[in-house]
C-alpha cells in the first residue's frame, strides 16, 4: 500500500476526498449539509489538461482556506457543528487535492501532467502546513464545547488538537517559520527522492539461452532485438520471475545488481538531505530523532518499542532463517562443490529449488492456473460473497488511460463507492502494487474512491498469467480498498476509511491474503487457463508447505527493511554515511553479505511518504493479522456470518475508534503473539 506522509492535522496525516460537498456549495452557494445525489467523478479531473487540473487543485487550495475563515468569523461561543464542519471540509478539500496530485504525479502517462501534480501537491502540502501552524485556528478548535457530541466526535478533536501541537502550533513565531520552511523543503525532496526511482528503470541485454528455465509466456514476452539480445529491466514483473528461473547465474547477478543501483548516485544526496530536514523538524519540536517523533501516533507510542520489537522478531526467527540458509547452501554445493557462501542474487533461485525437491511442486506450473482475468474475477467473487457486494463495471466512466477500468460498489440498491483499477505496466508508472485514496467518503455527502495500481501482466493476444505472489498481492492490495470504501461512511472526512493508526492499517489487507492460500477459496477462480480444472487441492496443500520454506529468510528481509527505514532516523544524520550505514544492518539481520557498489536504501521506496520510519509497521500489522485469522480459521474462511461481523467491527468503523479497540471488538479479546507464533513455526 501506497500512503504519503504530510504534516497535517486530520486523524489520518495522509488520504484524501473526492470532489466534496465543500467544494461544490462553496461555488454553488448553496447551504452547507443541502442534500445532493451522490455521484462519484474524482477520476475525472485525472482526465484533465495540466493547466486545469492544475487551476482546479489551486481553486480548492482557496476554497479550503475561505472554509478556515468562516469558521473562524463564526461569532462565539461557535456553534461547534457549525465550526467542526467547516474545518473537515477544509481539511477534505485539501486532502482530496493533494490526493489527486499524489496520484497523477506517480502514475500520469503525461509528463507534463505529473508536473502539474507534483505543483499541486506541493501546495496543497504548502497549505496543509499553513493551518497546522496557525494559532487562531487552535484556539478555535479547543474552545469547543464537546459536551454533546458522540465519543467518535470527541476523539477526532483530540487527536486535530495533538496534531496541532505535534506539528509546533504553540511555538513562538519565529520558529513556526523554520517549521514551514522545513515542511516545504521536506515535500520537495519527497517528490524528488520518489521520481529518480520512478524514472530510473535499469536494464541487462542478455543472450536468448540466458531466459532458460523462465517459463513459455515469459521468454515469448520477451523476444530478441535486432542485435539479438534480450532485454530484461528491473522492473518487478521482468525481476521477479527471472531471479526465480533463470538458471543463468550470471545474468541474475546482473539483474540483481541493476536493480540494487536504483536511484544511484542521484538519490545519495537527496536521501541525505531529506533525512536531515526530518531530524531538524523532530528536534526543533523537542523530541530526540524523527523516529522519535514518528512513533509518538503510532500503537507503538515510542521509538524504544518499536526497535524492541524489531529485535523480539529477530530473535524469534533466529533458528528459522539458519535452517534456511543452510538448506539453500546444501543445494547450491550439488552444484558447486565446496561453495562457502550464498550469495543474495541466488537466495530466490535456490529456494524454488529446495521447495520444488522437498514438496514436489514445481511453481511454473502453477501459473496457468492464474490468468489475470480470471483472478481478477475471483477476488471479485470472493469479497461479494463475504461481505454482501454486488460490483458493477462502469464503461462510460473517463478515466486518465485506456488500461483502466472503473467499478462500482453496491450493496443492494445502495452505491458505497468506486475503485479504479490501474494493473499493467507503462513507462514513468509507480512500479510497486498499491492501494491510492482518491476520494473519502462521508455519509450522505461524497462517495469514497480508490484506485488500485500494479505492473501484471496485460491481457492480450496470449493469456496473462501471474504468479502466486501476485495472486496474494491483488488479495492485499484490493484489502485496502475495501477498508477505504467500507469505512467511508463516517460524519467526517478525517474519520473515513482507513485513517487508523499507521501501524495498523496493513493488517485488515494482510488478512484478505489467505484466501489467495486456502483451496476452499482458490478452488473458486484458480482454473487450467487451458482445460478449465480446477487447481488441485493437493497441489494447494503442497503449495501451502513450500511456502512455509524460506519463511525466515523473508522475515529477516522485512526486518531488514524494518530496521533500515527506523535506524536512519534514530540519530543525527549529519555525520551518517547512509551506505555504510545500511551494509551494516544488513550483516546484522540477513545471512548474505552486505556488498560494494550496491545501494538498497536509494529505492527504498517506503523511506518516502506514509512509512518514512515506521516500516516496521508492516511486521506489527502482520502479528494483529495473524490473531484477526484466527475465527476466519474457526468457522471456515468463506464463512459470511465471520466477514460480516469482521465488516462491522474492524473495516466499517474506519477511524472512529482506536486499533486496539476495533481488535478486541471483533476478538472479543486483545491481540495477542500466539497466533503468530503458530503461523511462524507452522512447517
């Protein structure tokens, strides 16, 4: 999943609305709360020319501060409906624009388009800044008499008014000025950091005999040039399958190594620098690093848990990841006698070795089983039976690219919202998989909408198959998008879909995953792309016990991650060399060696926007998913009694209540490490 992190002072701290009722009765001059039909149409003004997606973004930048300012000339004591009203819509113009911006910049075919964007996002950031720091608007907020409002209500207050403080509103004025100019500088080298990995798709020509191993599909998608080579970029649909199959260890060193120099040496500097302006913000407002400052709204609460849990997690997958090596080092010295050590462009090949010798399973021969269609079909199948939807096609719905297809979500009469789905690959596209808010809902006011974005392979004049890990991503990502839309139905804006603590929100996605594992739900979609039969529940179960091969080896890689994205931002950066820096943690948590000439960090693509530091918040939301599994696993995964109560306890309450609270409402219980324990022993 895809967030950006902003300094503002909504629950969230990212997200955005669609065109809202703020934004239409503003010009309209009609009443605020004035009933209207609710029609999604954010995708719209993806459609745009720069210059007035541009203008539109600017416009509701005015319209945002002129909602501020009413709430401010409100006679007091305010009206408090009247005065949280006007502030979330401001807020919802401003995250909805920066929304639009966000997307169009990272997936816009047009260049001058993503342009456009990156200026709207910059001010709508700008913006954003400007409220959080200013006075007036605080003292306004926390002179409200809250007494007859709801608890959600009164929750949200609480946290805008923490946000404000976080964000250095009670500062003197000088230094709200630093904090501005921080905030600015931090939204341009964001920008900056993300677009040299965007832009830098590197690439080996290699010899046809080198794609030995890939599967049909894959060597006929990639034929010889005129010069008779093949070219392979490091884009993840062309890496992943070719550091899996290609038995050619020379060109997946040279893959591997393209793709470890991402972002080189443009974003050394830029990563420098960004980490320095965080550092200086977070000690400006009193706290000892960023990641101190990060972790403060988080479930974590402290820097100090966050890496205890860091090491809680590499301590239990000690002798898990150890085992793993030493099977991958067995394997490879049946091929190369005495070899010492394994090395990191050989672990992915390697384990598809040990999985398919010990469990029989060879996994090319599980991808015609997952033609992009009929995936696509399943996981709408599947969630409309869980969780009571009916989806509807929307072919007359403009949209930014021809590849994209717009949906609609009822249930019985009723349209909740509308997603967006953004699947194959094209030049100067976000090249991860990921989940973008592009509208937030708000009951009886706007439709939530998102938008789903990957790099599958496209549908054409021979099928598209995927691969298992991609079957679980489409599971994880459209997860996401049904927690914004099921979500989107709160009073406010920065209440709406997933706006949960950062270190929550992967797991309701993280649940939705296992049924790309069961055969109880792969047995409903995952069909012979040639003779129809379905996938075999033995080769489900032996799927299932492979996978749970090199479990540690990937947990020590997130952990990796983890402690990459927290331990850059522990301490001053000033005297950091980041690639030592990063060399050293890798010897720390993996079995591979760390080497020269390799820069992992400058396409950490998480080290901008929503994580920054926190991308431990992807281990922790795993653990809570774990435990969520647990009544899935009791009552049966299709189970529609258990999605639903899972429905209105943990996805349609959005943000109203805090992680933990919706945890225990759907447990009955607080989350707990057993379950996850279980699932990292399971064999």
């Amino acid at each position: 999943m895809h967030r950006l992190v902003v300094f503002v002072v909504s629950l969230a701290l990212a997200g955005c609305t669609g065109p809202s009722s703020a934004q239409r009765l503003a010009s309209s001059g009609e009443p605020l709360g004035a009933p209207r039909p609710l029609e999604p149409d954010a995708g719209r003004q993806l459609t745009f020319t720069p210059e007035r997606f541009l203008a539109a973004c600017l416009r509701d930048v005015r319209q945002a501060e002129a909602r501020i300012q009413a709430m401010l000339a409100l006679p007091t004591p305010r009206d408090v409906d009247a005065a949280l009203t006007a502030y979330d819509d401001a807020m919802a113009l401003l995250d909805d624009a920066h929304s639009r911006g966000n997307l169009g910049a990272n997936t816009h075919p047009d260049a001058a388009f993503r342009a456009a964007a990156e200026r709207c996002a910059q001010a709508t950031d700008g913006k954003r800044t400007d409220v959080s720091l200013n006075p007036r608007v605080y003292a306004a907020l926390a002179a409200l008499d809250l007494s007859g409002q709801d608890a959600a209500t009164r929750r949200w207050v609480d946290l805008v008014l923490r946000g404000f403080r976080r964000a250095g509103v009670n500062r003197d004025a000088a230094t709200r000025a630093r904090l501005r100019e921080l905030n600015d500088t931090l939204t341009r080298l964001g920008q900056a950091f993300s677009q040299h990995i965007r832009e830098d798709v590197r690439y080996v020509d290699v010899a046809p005999d080198a794609l030995d191993g890939l599967p049909d599909d894959y060597i006929r998608d990639h034929p010889p040039g005129p010069d008779g080579r093949v070219r392979i970029t490091t884009d993840p649909s062309d890496t992943l399958p070719f550091l899996t199959y290609a038995r050619d260890g020379r060109a997946r060193e040279a893959l591997w190594r393209a793709g470890q120099q991402r972002g080189h040496p443009r974003n050394l500097e830029t990563l420098s620098r960004l980490l320095q302006a965080r550092h200086d913000l977070a000690t400006l407002l009193g706290y000892p690093s960023w990641a101190a400052y990060a972790s403060e709204d988080k479930m974590v609460r402290h820097q100090h848990v966050a890496e205890a849990f860091i090491e809680q997690l590499a301590t239990a997958t000690a002798t898990r990841v150890k085992d793993d090596y030493a099977a991958l080092l067995a394997r490879k010295r049946r091929e190369v006698p005495g070899a010492a050590r394994v090395e990191p462009w050989e672990q992915t090949y390697l384990k598809e070795q040990v999985r398919a010798e010990r469990h029989r399973l060879d996994s090319r021969e599980l991808r015609p089983f997952f033609e992009y269609t009929r995936v696509k079909q399943g996981v709408l199948d599947i969630t409309s039976r869980l969780f009571g939807l009916t989806y509807r096609r929307v072919t007359d719905a403009p949209a930014w690219h021809p590849d994209i297809e717009t949906w609609d979500i009822y249930e019985g009469p009723t349209r909740l919202g509308r997603f967006y789905l953004d699947m194959h690959p094209r030049p100067d596209k976000y090249a991860h998989p990921a989940q973008w808010d592009l509208a937030t809902g708000r009951a009886g006011r706007t439709l939530p909408e998102g938008v789903l974005t990957a790099n599958f392979p496209r549908p054409g004049a021979h099928p598209a198959l995927l691969q298992h890990a991609q079957v679980q991503t489409f599971f994880h990502e459209f997860g996401h998008l049904l927690h914004h839309v099921l979500g989107g139905r709160a009073r406010w804006a920065s209440l709406s879909g997933s706006r949960t603590e950062r270190d929550f929100v992967e797991a309701p996605a993280q649940v939705l995953e296992e049924w790309a594992w069961r055969p109880e739900s792969l047995r409903t979609f995952a069909r012979h792309v040639d003779t129809g039969e379905p996938l075999p529940t033995d080769t489900i179960l032996r799927m299932r016990r492979a996978e749970a091969f090199g479990k540690g080896l990937w947990l020590r890689q997130q952990l990796f991650y983890a402690a990459v994205s927290l331990q850059l931002h522990a301490s001053d950066p000033a005297s950091v060399d980041t690639t030592a820096r990063v060399h050293a943690l890798q010897e720390r948590y993996m079995p591979f060696p760390a080497l020269d000439d390799t820069y992992a960090h400058l396409s950490f693509v998480q080290l901008d926007g929503y994580y920054s530091s926190a991308y431990y918040a992807y281990l922790w939301s795993l653990v809570i998913a774990r435990d969520l599994l647990t009544p899935f696993l009791e009552h049966g995964l299709m189970d529609p009694a258990t999605a639903q109560r899972f429905r209105d306890t943990v996805l349609g309450p959005g943000g109203s209540r805090d992680a933990a609270d919706l945890v225990r409402s759907f447990l009955g219980r607080d989350y707990g490490f057993e379950a996850y324990t279980r699932w990292l022993d399971d064999a």
